[in-house]
C-alpha cells in the first residue's frame, strides 16, 4: 500500500510516502541565513503484538528494492522543492 502526505515544515514532514513495510519522511530545516535544507529518514515499520514499531534495519532484497525506491520519492520531492526556489 502506498500513502502520500504533504505536510506544514513546523509540524513534521513535510513529504512522507509508504510503500509496504518501508516510509519515507522529509523534513526541511530553515537556515538562519534564508536557506534550506532536507533530512531523509527511511524505516521500516512492523507489528509486534498489537504495538507498531519502527527499525532502522530492512530484511533482504524485497526490503531494499523498497528502500530504493523510497530514496527516489525523496529524491524527487528534494529536487522539486529546490526548482521551485
């Protein structure tokens, strides 16, 4: 399943996307100078119990194929933000 979410910059990220067990957070900083920049955090969430949890770990390739592609949605997302400048 994949999920999408543009958010305010004050109130988390300000892009996020889902794709299976792995999501995507982008989150921009403001310089104090007027610029900006980007953070990427990628993890992958499981269930354990009726708990979810998050890990900074992927298992095998199906893991890495989605991670790959999640480094693309942020990537895409970066460069858009930095065009529209």
């Amino acid at each position: 399943m994949e999920t999408e979410k543009q958010g305010n910059p004050k109130a988390g990220p300000v892009f996020q996307k889902r794709l299976g067990s792995v999501r995507v957070a982008v989150f921009k900083n403001a310089s104090e100078k007027g610029g900006a920049w980007f953070n990427v955090r990628i993890v992958r969430q499981y269930r354990k119990g009726e708990e979810w949890r998050e890990a900074p770990t992927f298992n095998g390739l199906a893991d890495l194929a989605l991670v790959e592609e999640a480094v693309r949605y942020a990537k895409e997302f970066i460069n858009q933000q930095a065009l529209a400048a």
